[in-house]
C-alpha cells in the first residue's frame, strides 16, 4: 500500500469489516455497505485522477507493475527470445527478440526487472550490464538489415554501476548505442512502462517516437539523488520529483515524449491485459506513421526530435 492510497484502504477495511458483520451477526448492514462502496468509488476517482510527481513516482516503482515480459506475448505475436552478445554472456536483464505485429516482422527490445527477491537477483533488478547492450544492439543492428521495425521496453533504474560492468565498458557500450540508434534506417518506437532512469534508460531510448505511460518516469537521476546533489538531503526527494518535471503529463508538455498512453484507473498493474491493449494501438498507430517513410527520412527524423528538445540562448 502507498502512502496516498491509505484513505482507499480504510474505507475498503470498513466495507469488509460490515460484510463480515451482517454474515456473522446475521443482520441487514447492506445500505451502509452501498454507501461506503460508493464513497470508495469516489475517492479513488479522486485519488487517481490527482497523483502528485512523487506518486507516481511511487507506481512506477511498484513491484507489482507489469513488466516488459508481462506486455510482449499480449502485444507481438510469436516471439522468440534470443541471447547473448556473442562476445561475454547473456544478460537477463536485457531481453530482445523476434516477434509479429499485425503480421509485421518486428524486433523487441526490454529491460526486464524481476518479479520477486529471487527473480530480482537474476535479472539484476532490471539494471542491465555492458553485455546486456551489446546484446541489444546486435539485435537492432540484424532489425536493420531485414528491415525489420524495432519496439523498445525502458524500464530500469539505470545501468549497472558494479566495477565488473565498468571494467567492461559500461558507459562505451550505452554511448555506441546513442550513436548506433540513431542512424537505424528503420523505425524506432520505444516506451516508458516504469522507471527510466539515466543512461540505462537512454541506451534504448534514442527512437522516431517515445512513449509513456500515465504513470511512468523519465529522469537523467533519481528524485533522492538529485535532492542529494542539490540540497545535500535526499529526503526532499518529493520536492525534486516536482522540480525534475520527470512526469509523463510534464515531458509531453516539454516535448521529450510524443504520447501519454492511459492506465487503468489505480495503475497498468490493476488491468494488464487493458494496458497491453492500448500500449498495442499506440504501436499500431506510429508505426503506420513511420512505415510510411524512406530510411534516409527515418533517420533525419530521429535527429531533429532529439536536436528540438529544449532550448537554447546564443
């Protein structure tokens, strides 16, 4: 339970606190049960229609939010997951592979967190290795040559700062992906479906269009770090996720991302299928878009959306 959903939980507590009640005590509680119902109903409205920055800084990090393994059989068809790096190991926290869109041939791409403390520990929560975009990029570099469009998953914390990941290149292997991506002459779609932090999150990030979901997050660093490095207390993390505009609503408006894609009332988590779903029809959408042009215009496209983001004084 999150700190903003505890009001939800006590009315939910109260409502099964009255049906155990009326089934035990064999009395008629049911219109107090239909009026605290309804005032749930209208409080999560409220709730989830009014998240503050670090809310939803809160969702995205929730371990039960769905994953990029949770959305890619709901959305390609088909997929076959494919490993390694042909040069050190394969890396669990990165997944890639070949799958159908609409009877498309497509390549996908995803950092994978894991889904309990065992899990976690195979996938390193989700914090890929310099391997792990080797990997990625070995599979966008085959995307290109059958010409086949490329569908990213960001979600991470950001790269692995382990000195065995620097030791192998860590920051070579994120920056030859910056530059690899973006002269791809195919389509580039990515989307943010938790935390995208850093570099880690950018390695897959360099796409035609970027999209998030509602309560997704896109950061250069974390709310506690940035609060650290600027006023020396991570404990004003709240505040710095406010300033840092790392919101999905805030980056649309700053024209970082091309589209918000809606949750489910209360988060993707409550209704995975409804999320893939509307994930699957925004892909559908850009990439019509961008199935229409050459390579040569898919990558100048690529340059002027990362050479329009922000401004600039001479």
């Amino acid at each position: 339970m999150l700190d903003f959903e505890k009001p939800l939980y006590e009315i939910k507590n109260k409502i099964e606190s009255l049906k155990e009640s009326q089934e035990k005590n064999d009395v008629d509680l049911q219109e107090e049960i239909d009026m605290l119902e309804a005032s749930l109903d209208r409080e999560t409205h409220k709730v989830y229609t009014n998240l503050k920055p670090w809310d939803r800084v809160q969702l995205a990090r929730l371990q039960e939010r769905p994953t990029s393994l949770d959305y890619i059989p709901l959305i390609f068809d088909s997929f076959i997951e494919l490993h390694g790096d042909r040069n050190f190991r394969d890396d669990p926290a990165m997944i890639a592979g070949i799958g159908y869109l609409n009877g498309q041939a497509v390549t996908v791409v995803g950092q994978q967190r894991g889904k309990d403390t065992k899990d976690n520990i195979y996938r390193n929560f989700g914090m890929a290795h310099p391997e792990g975009y080797r990997k990625a990029l070995r599979l966008m570099k085959q995307a290109e040559k059958f010409n086949r469009p490329i569908f990213t998953f960001i979600d991470t914390k950001g790269a692995y700062p382990g000195k065995a990941a620097e030791e192998r290149g860590q920051s070579e292997s994120i920056a030859r992906n910056l530059v690899e991506m973006a002269s791809l002459s195919v389509p580039v779609i990515s989307i943010v479906i938790g935390e995208g932090g850093s570099g880690g999150a950018l390695g897959l990030g360099i796409t035609n269009k970027i999209l998030m979901l509602e309560n997704s997050t896109y950061s250069v660093i974390s709310p506690e770090g940035a609060s650290a490095l600027l006023w020396k207390d991570s404990n004003l993390a709240k505040i710095a996720a406010e300033t840092m505009k790392i919101t999905a609503k805030d980056l649309k408006e700053l024209n970082v991302a091309d589209d918000v894609v809606e949750e489910p009332l209360g988060g993707a988590h409550h209704d995975v299928e409804l999320q893939a779903k509307n994930i699957k029809a925004k892909f559908e959408q850009y990439l019509t878009e961008l199935n229409k042009m050459s390579g040569d215009e898919l990558i100048e496209n690529r340059y002027e959306k990362f050479r329009n983001i922000g401004s600039y004084h001479e």
